[in-house]
C-alpha cells in the first residue's frame, strides 16, 4: 500500500477502536443506570430496558468498523473498478455512521463533547473517502 492508503486506513482504525470503545461504555452506562448492582451479570439477554441503547450501539458498531474492512479490501481490490466500488461501500459505512452518532446524541446516550468528538472524525473519513471517490471516478471517467 501508499503512504495515503496506509494513513486512511491507520485512521479507520482509529475509528473502529473509538467505536469499539463507546459501544462497550454504551452498554455499560446503561446496565449501570438501569439495573440493581445484585441483579447485574444474572443473564446474557438484553433487558427491556437496554434495548434501544444496544440496538443503536450495535448499529454503530457494525458500520463504524466496517469503514476499515471495506477500506482494507479497497486496498486490494483485483481492478480499478473493484478499488471504487470498495471505496464507495466504505464512504456509505462511514456516512451511515453519522447518522447512528446523531440518533445517540438525539437520545442523549451521549452528551454534546463526546457527540462532537466522535463525530467530526466521523466527518473527516467521509471527507476523506468522497475525495478518493471522487478522484477515482475522474481517473475511470476519463479512461473512457
């Protein structure tokens, strides 16, 4: 891989860690909140009560760190065209995303700095990916 390649992608793995990171304090504050410590660790299902907070983590989860994985088989696509088309589903994690942080914030499962942190690095990978994406169909368009 570039030096380019290999800086975008230490970066989606940043993101993945940070996501990994706020699905387990996630899923934590809310166990914490919600049940009597003497009740904790009793079961492996999903109170009622921790829900929506674990269905909106796990969302997040799998699309902040399908951002990396679809950029790591970007990076070795077998064609120019299979390079965008990896491209493109890694910029469509990342933007999906978005909009989980923003339903958690919304919900206020996050407060304001950690919703502002999470998300403009979240941005700076769309960013990121709509230039390579761009770029990429100017190369393809012009081949033509």
């Amino acid at each position: 891989m570039s030096s380019i390649a290999d800086a975008i992608q230490d970066k989606c793995l940043a993101f993945g860690d940070r996501i990994i990171k706020l699905n387990d304090f996630l899923l934590e504050q809310a166990a914490n909140k919600h049940q009597p410590s003497s009740f904790r660790h009793r079961t492996s299902r999903v109170p009622v009560h921790l829900q929506s907070v674990a269905a909106l983590a796990n969302q997040l989860l799998r699309s902040g760190t399908s951002i990396g994985a679809n950029n790591a088989e970007a990076c070795n696509a077998i064609s120019r065209q299979d390079f965008r088309s990896k491209s493109y589903i890694a910029l469509k994690e990342a933007r999906e995303s978005l909009y989980w942080i923003e339903l958690l914030k919304r919900n206020n499962y996050i407060d304001e700095r950690q919703y502002q942190s999470i998300y403009e690095d979240c941005e700076e990978l769309v960013k990121i990916l709509v230039a390579r994406c761009k770029k990429l169909d100017a190369e393809l368009n012009a081949g033509k």
